[in-house]
C-alpha cells in the first residue's frame, strides 16, 4: 500500500521575540506517491526543504496543512508506537551521549514492540540478530559503538530500524536523512549497496533524501526534485535527472553527459 | 573520529564547571582546617610592658569586649567608633558603627580621626592599611579567662586609664574568687558547654573544647568539660561522642534573641531526643540566653556566676528585667 | 535461541553484577556500625543483660550509628540515582544532580532558616531545605518553558547554571548578615553531615524517594533511547518531551530530599555513574540499580572514613567525597579518552 502525501505544506514555528510573525514556508503544495517496494529519492540542494519533508512523511513533524497517509491512515494521528512500528528513521549522523555495544542498539530498536516495564524476549533478540545480518554488520555484535568506523555506524543504526519495523506488514518504511553525506566514498559505496540489497531482497520501502546527484541516479528507483520546499518533477531518474532539470535544481550550468546508464 | 562541535563544547562547559567546583570544595576544606589550626595555636597574647601614656580621647573599638572595658574603665566618653555588634553599654547606640571582624569600614574608621585603634590581630588587612596611614593600633587577641583582666590592665595603661583599669581587673579578679570560693568543694560534673544548636534540632551541635575563654568559664563556674581533653577552641560533637562522653549537666549558652521562657523550655526539651544521656534523664539541662555569656569583657565575673548556678541546680541567678533574661530548668 | 556466533541478551549478563552492588550495600550498612571513633565491644551491644540506659555500647550502636549508615546507604543511593537520571536527560556524562540548581535552592533555604531562625514554623533546617529546593525545581522549569513550549535541554542547562549563579549570589549575602558562628555552622552544613541522631529525617525523605524511585524504573528505558538522541528516540514512539519531564522532576525532588536529609554531598553523583557503567555498561536498567546500591555503599564508606580518620573530631563527609572526586577527574581528564 503506497505512502501518499498531498498538497503537504509547512513552516517552523518562529523561535525568539516576535512568535506572532508567520514563518515562511520550508515545504508548500508538496504532493507525492510512493509505491511499495520503491527506493525513492528526494534530491535537492541544501536548504530545500528535503530534510524537512522527510520528517513530514515520517511523521515527525506535524503538516500546517496537507495529510501524510500510510495504508489509507493519516501518519501524524497515529499513535506513536504504531507508527514507529511501520516507520522508521535513520538519521544523517547518531552521537551517543554514552557508549553501548551494536547489539544492544539494534535491540533498542524494538522499543515500540515492546510494554512499559516488559523486557526483550527472544523474539526481540532474534529480530535484532535479523537486523544485524541483514546489513552485514553480524560479526559486530559486541564491538562498542563509538569504536566503529563512519560506514559501519550507519549500517549499525539501519539495522536497528529495520529490527524496529514489523516483519510481516507490507507497509513499512525505511527514512534514510543524507545517509552518505558524511561517509567517505568507499562507506558511500558500502551503504549504497545494502540499501540495493535491502530493495531488491528484502522489498523494503525505502525514502532517502541526499544532495548527491551520483548517489540518488545510481542507487534509486525514483527520484523527486525538490527545489526551495516545492516539487519540480518526479519520476525515475533516467528521466526526470535531464541537464535542464539539474541545471534549475542547483541554479549553475550543466553541460554534461547523462550520468546514469541504465 | 568525528566529533560533534555542540556536544563537545557542552562536554567543555561541563568541565570546566566540574573544575569550579572542585575548586570551591576545596576551598571550603582549606577555610575548614585553617579555622581548626587556628584554635589548635597556642601562642600567648604578645603583652608588652607599655609606659603610661597620656590619655587618649578618640578611641575605635572593633570588639564588642573591649569596648564594654573601655566603659568599664571610665573612657566611654573618649569611644567614637564601635563595631557592628555593639550593644552595651547602651550608650554605644549612638555611637559611630565601623563594621567587625570580617567587614571593618576602613574610610569610616579613619574618617573618625581615632588616636587609637583596636583591632583583632587576624584583621592583617586592616591593619596593613591602618600602619600605611600612621594610626596607632591595639592588636587584642581572644584568649583565656584569664587574659580578661590582664588586656584591661594593658588597655588601661596605653589609654592613659592605668588606675581604673586597675581597679576594675581587680573588682573582676575578687568576684571571680567569690564564685571559686562558692563552688569549691562541690562535687565538680561532667559538662558539655554547647553554645551553638541547629534549632529545634539535635544537629549541627557545637560544644567548647579544652581550650578557651569558654572552657575556662566552665571550669571556673565548677564544672567538668566533658570534652576538656580536645585540645581546640570548639568542637562539632556528633552524636556519637555525645552519648560516649555521657555528660552529667548540658549547658547551652545563647545570645539574647527576646525568647520568651516558653521557648527556652521548648528548646530544652529537643534535648529529649537524646534521652539516653544523663544530664537528660536527670532533668540538668539548661539553656541560658545572656549577652553577658558570649563577651569575654568587664561581665565575666557575672556570667561566671549565672553558670555556677545552673551548675549546682539552684536556678537563682542574678537576671536582668530590662533585658529579658530567660532561663529554664528541664 | 541465538544463532551460533552471536551473544545472549545483554540485560541477563549484567544482573550478577548489579546483584553484587545489593551485596556490596546490605555488607555496607551491617558493618558501618561496628566502626567509629569509639571502641566498642558487640557482646556488650547485644547484651541483655545491662538496661539500655545504662548500655554506651548499645547507645551508640543503635542510636548514633545504625541511623547514620541509614541516612548514609538512603542519601548516596539517592545521589547516584539522581546522577544517572540527569545525565541521562541532558545527554551528558558529566551532569550531576546539582547542575540544575536544586542544590543551591535546598542550600539557601537551610541558610536561611539556620541565620534568621526562629521565624520558619515547622520541621527546622531539613524542611526548610527542602522547601528551597522545591523553589528552585520550579523556577527552572518554568525558564526553560518560557522559551518555547516543550523542553529543549538546552534551555534547562543555561536555566540551571542561572539559578545556580543567582542562588548562590543570594547564599552569600545572607551569609554575610549572619554572625560569625552562623556563617561557621552553615559553612560545615554545606560540606554534608550525615550524623542525623535518629530516624525521624529518614523516615521524613522516604515518601518522596519512593516515589522517584518508580519514575527512575519508568524512565530506564526511555533514557536508553534518549542517548541516541531526542529525534531517534522519538521515531521510535517515545514520548520525549514527557519522559524529559517525568526526568527533571523525579530526579530533582529526589536530589532535594537528599540534600535536606545530610547536605549537599558533592561527587556522589558523577563518580558512582562513571564506575558503575564501566563496570554495566550503559544501560539504565543495569545502570540505575548498580549505581542506588554502590552509591549507597561508597558514602557508607565515605563516611566511615570520615568519622574515624581524625578521631574524636570528624571531618565532614563532604570533604571525602570531594579529596576523592578531583583526583577521579583528573584520572578521567588522563586516561585515553
């Protein structure tokens, strides 16, 4: 069942000494499908609103205006656990503020599974191991978090959104905020290759945002450029990614060759 | 590695307050052993022989003691200056207020043009300052019972008030050997002299050591310190030592706060909490609350008196009506 | 059932040694009372032969020590918990709990009562305390709500340090209006005094520790995910801005209630952390037990050492902590990070 948004719509609240100004909008009119099993990207250079709009679709954050439906249910009513159960967010970056061993934080991803005072049972351990394997991250299991490399890291908190999601229910999504921007080129690679695994596999849905136009027409399915909180196009890369379009998208020149090759 | 550039900023500010207050600690520790070394000194007051002067007529006292023996002695006219805490002979009322013993007002002092000066003798700032301006200085050292008399007599010759302040040390010399006299004999208690309480608590209890004005009354007064063999001023006793030393009589000193001598029972009997000691159980629990108490001054030989009375059980003391004196038997 | 190669659940392994901290604390608190400034012989205090009033050994077991290791095991616990609880909620290993000023509220509302005494009605120094703190707890909260609503932990901390600054602006001038003997006897309230004489100060703290103690057991988990970061944690369902809540308040109320009972001990909070999750790990459900029972354990010891090491004087619990602390932080400052 797809993630639908339409006609999504939103701006922070203003922080400081005059809450009455309205603030302008970091995401307007933004209206998108996303179908099941897809690897989608949203592409757009910094301060377009794509983290923004990820949180939106997450439900992190609430719409001014517009609905986020999963499954025909609106994403930001549902209650927490039920939503963290379908949806799950990898961030840019995690900063521990104490240090934990890998498997303890994919089991902390089985959090929503879980009652207030109920402990792991060995379904979580399992479904934890599930994550771990699934990213190639298994032997890693008692190495401390802050000791691995940046790679290693992201494949770590990804494994634990996916211990995080309900096996079975077909309408679970994986959020990835700029998964690469802070990797070197051979954890860019690492990562872009598990999320191809995980997509082709494993047929999670799966909705990243990146500024890097080699990373989004090489590893997604579909592609939404999103330009100052709007939606120039979307559709897959082979199409949507025309030098026209990257020229507006960034505002430079292009005078390139086609950069995927099918 | 990467670091994130807020958390480690907090991490920084974290640290750095952690340092401010270990910093802090310790400071408190060192203000704590050097309030300890200080008692623990033993070194007799500097008393040297002084040819008569002529008198002087614009004195600054910054002790409450020695202003009450200046009065004593008949040169109340010539105090212009008095501390903070100054409160008898009433006359001081309207006199000039020139601080105390941690906050001394320097440009009010010498703003009083004084020929002399008394100081305590750890006001070294103050005293720096004093020399730097070439005012003469009386260095006055809280000591033993003892010593009352023998700074009046010293006061008494710089001031130019040789005679009177004779006179005076001896009048507190005799009345002090009346009150030996009275107690000589007498089966001598173990004592515990408290004069600092939490109120209405058993905690934070402050008893005189072996050392001391204080010790010195209580000893002249017929009792037996309980704690005489600590060799400091004055002593936190925690429960513990309490019930081990097992005093006979507890005596309370306090200032005068206008209790009534409902609130002074009230106060003893918080001493309740403790009822395995047996000054508790015998009911020699006494609190007194006399200015005269606390003054190592002119009034010694009274206060003396006040707790020799307590002391032997008779609770009949000379009180003064105008200043509310209270005392309670428990 | 775990597939070859990869380990059992962690939470399991770690219950040894959080039961090893019980051991560590019940150990704590039946010796603590055979030790102390005066010998005393353990025939003579469980004699019945000899009247209690009569009985010195038996007083001072019973009387002077047995609530002191009480208060010692009730107060540490409660520090250490609190510690946790706080650097959980501010992301921060090096929070304590008395970075967010209940400690300079509880502080100044025993100044006040011990220099212009005799007009608080009820309960003395200790209620007055906690009176501050509960001031302070609120004046905090209602700063860091005052900038938007939810609660950034950011806000909290600036507002924390504020008060921090303001109160003890506002202790020092009252010190200043107290008489040397006041101003001596705050100066050694401040550096902790666990010698409490009987057990009505326990038995006055001990509501309002519980019921923290059932809000740190809530909150276990919750800070798990919190350490991830306050976005993780609420994608994965957790109610952030409540557990922050539940968080400051639990942990502050539990802190006042310590520091009313024996002072502001200082270190208890941020030593016993650090120790336990080197030897747990850091999660809370491990974390949170081990530090109650070792924290509770360590001021036992503190204060054993602090009653003896000068006898028949006694040095102020406080200054252990605090002679014990700055080397700690030295060692954490060498060590490769």
């Amino acid at each position: 069942m797809p993630l639908s948004a339409a006609h999504l719509s939103f701006g922070y609240p203003p922080a400081g000494l005059r809450p009455h100004e309205a603030s302008p909008l970091a995401v307007s009119g933004v209206s998108i499908v996303v179908d099941h099993g897809a690897l989608v990207g949203i592409l757009g250079p910094n301060g377009s609103g794509k983290t923004t709009l990820l949180k939106l679709l997450a439900g992190i954050l609430t719409p001014r205006a517009g609905t986020v439906m999963l499954d025909g249910r609106n994403v930001s009513t549902m209650p927490a656990r039920e939503r963290a159960r379908r949806v799950a967010v990898v961030p840019q970056e995690t900063h521990l503020a104490f240090d934990y061993t890998v498997l303890e934080i994919a089991l902390m991803g089985r959090y929503p599974h879980l009652g207030p005072f109920e402990v792991e049972g060995p379904q979580d351990l399992a479904a934890a191991e599930a994550g771990l394997e699934a990213t190639g991250t298994g032997r890693l299991a008692s190495r401390m978090f802050q000791n691995l490399s940046g790679g290693e890291r992201q494949r770590v908190i990804i494994a634990a959104a996916l211990a995080q999601l309900d096996e079975d229910e077909s309408s679970r999504v994986l959020f990835l905020d700029e998964p690469t921007a802070s990797l070197d080129l051979k954890y860019q690679l690492e990562v872009a290759a598990l999320l191809r695994r995980l997509h082709d596999r494993q047929h999670v849905t799966i909705v990243l945002s990146t500024h890097d136009l080699r990373f989004a027409a090489s590893v997604c399915t579909e592609v939404i450029l999103l330009s100052a909180g709007r939606v120039l196009a979307q559709g897959p890369p082979r199409e949507v990614l025309t030098p026209a379009a990257i020229a507006e998208l960034y505002e430079i020149d292009v005078s390139a060759a086609p950069l995927v090759s099918t | 590695m990467r670091v994130h550039a807020g958390g480690w900023m907090r991490r920084e500010w974290g640290l750095v307050r952690l340092a401010a207050r270990t910093v802090h600690h310790g400071l408190l520790a060192a203000m704590v052993a050097m309030a300890l070394a200080i008692g623990v000194l033993a070194a007799p007051p500097a008393v040297r022989p002084l040819r008569p002067q002529a008198p002087l007529h614009r004195i600054v006292s910054l002790i409450p003691a020695v202003t009450e023996m200046l009065f004593a002695m008949g040169a109340g006219d010539d105090v212009v200056g008095v501390s903070s805490f100054d409160h008898y002979p009433s006359a001081v009322e309207a006199r000039t207020r020139v601080g105390g013993l941690i906050d001394p007002d320097f440009e009010r002092i010498i703003s009083l043009r004084p020929d002399l000066v008394v100081v305590y003798w750890t006001q070294t700032d103050l005293i720096a300052r004093l020399d730097r301006a070439h005012l003469p200085i009386f260095k006055y050292r809280h000591a033993g019972l003892a010593d009352v008399t023998a700074t009046m007599r010293t006061l008494g010759t710089r001031i130019g008030h040789a005679r009177e302040a004779d006179r005076e040390a001896t009048r507190i010399e005799r009345e002090l050997d009346a009150v030996l006299a009275s107690v000589a004999g007498r089966p001598r208690p173990r004592t515990a002299l408290v004069f600092g309480r939490e109120a209405g608590a058993l905690r934070g209890i402050f008893v005189s050591g072996g050392v001391g004005f204080l010790h010195d009354m209580l000893e002249a007064a017929g009792g037996t310190n309980a704690f005489g063999d600590v060799r400091q001023e004055s002593l936190q006793a925690s429960t513990e030592l309490l019930i081990a030393r097992a005093p006979e009589v507890i005596l309370e000193l306090r200032p005068n706060e206008g209790w009534s001598a409902v609130r002074l029972r009230q106060e003893e009997a918080v001493w309740k909490g403790l009822s395995s000691l047996p000054a508790v159980r015998s009911g020699r629990v006494y609190i007194l609350a006399d200015d005269r108490l606390l003054v190592p001054g002119p009034r010694v030989a009274e206060a003396v008196r006040m707790m020799a009375g307590a002391i032997r059980g008779t609770g009949s003391f000379p009180t003064d009506p105008a200043r509310g004196t209270g005392v309670g038997k428990y | 059932m775990t597939r070859a190669g990869l380990p059992s659940l962690p939470l399991r392994r770690g219950v040894p040694l959080v039961a090893l901290c019980l051991v560590a604390m019940i150990v704590a608190i039946g010796a603590a009372p055979f030790i102390g400034s005066t010998p005393i012989r353990v025939a003579r205090v469980f004699s019945r032969s000899t009247p209690f009033a009569d009985n010195i050994d038996a007083q001072i077991f019973f009387i002077a020590r047995l609530p002191r290791a009480l208060a010692a095991a009730l107060v540490g616990g409660t520090l250490a918990a609190a510690g946790v609880v706080f650097q959980g909620l501010l992301r921060n290993p090096l929070a304590t709990p008395y970075t967010l000023g209940v400690s300079a509220g509880a502080s100044l509302g025993a100044m006040v009562v011990m220099t212009f005494g005799a007009a608080w009605p009820v309960g003395g120094v200790a209620s007055a305390s906690l009176a501050g703190a509960g001031l302070a707890v609120l004046v905090v909260y209602w700063l860091a709500r005052a900038r938007h609503s939810g609660l950034s932990t950011t806000v909290l901390l600036l507002a924390g340090v504020t008060l921090n600054a303001f109160f003890s602006a506002l202790i020092l001038f009252v010190q200043y209006l107290s008489d040397f003997v006041q101003t001596y006897r705050a100066l050694r309230w401040l550096m902790g005094d666990l010698d409490v004489a009987s057990f009505a100060p326990i038995l006055a703290a001990l509501p309002l520790v519980l019921v923290a103690f059932i809000a740190f057991a809530w909150l276990a988990r919750p800070l798990n995910l919190i350490s991830l970061g306050a976005d993780a944690a609420a994608s994965r369902g957790v109610d952030v801005e409540r557990a922050q809540r539940v968080a400051f308040f639990s942990a502050s109320l539990a802190t006042g209630a310590a520091v009313s009972v024996g002072g502001p001990i200082g270190f208890i909070g941020i030593i016993v952390p650090h120790l336990v999750r080197r030897l747990v790990g850091s999660d809370h459900r491990l974390v949170l037990p081990a530090s109650t029972f070792f924290g509770a354990a360590f001021l036992i010891g503190c204060d054993a050492v602090a009653r003896t090491i000068l006898a028949p004087l006694e040095l102020p619990v406080g200054i252990i902590t605090a002679l014990i602390g700055g080397p700690f932080f030295l060692w954490l400052l060498i060590r490769k990070r």
